[in-house]
C-alpha cells in the first residue's frame, strides 16, 4: 500500500516538474518581450529628428504609452519569476516527501529481512541442535 502511495506521489512529482517547465517558458517569454519592448523604445528614442513641434508631441506621447507599458511588461515578468520560484519550492518539497516515503519503504523492507534472517537462523540453530542431540543419543 505504501508503494501504492509513493507511485502517485511520483506522479505528482512529475506533474509538478511539468508545471514547472511550463512556468519557466512562460517566463522566458514574458522576459523576451520585455526585451524587445525595451529595444523598440530606446530605437524610438534614438531617432526623434522631427521638426514640426506637433512630431514631438506625438513622440514623446508615444514615449509615455511604451513607457507605461515597459512597466506593465516588468510586471508580468516579475509576476511570472515569483510563480517560477513558488513552483520550484513545490516541486523540491514535493521531492523531499517522496524521498522521504522511499526511505521509510527501504527501513521498513530491511526491518523485514533482518527479521526473517534472524527467524531463519533460529530455525537453523534449532536445526543444528536437534542434530547434535540424536548424534549423541545414536552414540
């Protein structure tokens, strides 16, 4: 019953590494985009050459726009890291339980060997006991 047990907390293990991998494609995505947001304001910023004072308006309105939402992508690449992180902190807990279940599967396995080397012995001494008796009777 209890490798039963630690069958299916395996497969939650497994499920939660899943997650995981999800979570950290997830992030990488958010991060990308980030990046090139980033990429896209400072290209922006680098070529304001215009001349007419409604162009600049307009400009630094768009500037505003990007700039709000860099902030919004940090964000959600901020957002993302920190459920990258709760997940690894599952996923190492969820490990160390299963660790822990096959410990006690292992103790509990040995206890019963021991205990059935030590049955078998006495069997044998009780063996080598009755043997000795009747050679000496016989003698």
């Amino acid at each position: 019953m209890l490798k039963q047990y630690l069958q299916l907390q395996q497969q939650n293990l497994l499920q939660m590494a899943e997650r995981q991998n999800q979570l950290a494609q997830h992030s990488q995505l958010e991060e990308h985009r980030l990046q090139l947001l980033s990429g896209h304001i400072q290209q922006l910023e680098r070529s304001y050459q215009m001349k007419s004072a409604l162009g600049l308006q307009n400009l630094a309105s768009m500037q505003n726009v990007l700039w709000d939402m860099q902030q919004q992508q940090q964000d959600k690449v901020q957002q993302s890291q920190q459920e990258l992180q709760q997940q690894q902190q599952v996923c190492r807990k969820q490990a160390a339980f299963s660790k822990g279940i096959e410990c006690l599967i292992e103790r509990r396995e040995l206890v019963q060997q021991e205990k059935q080397q030590r049955q078998e012995q006495v069997q044998a001494d009780e063996l080598a006991m009755q043997l000795h008796q009747r050679g000496r009777q016989l003698a």
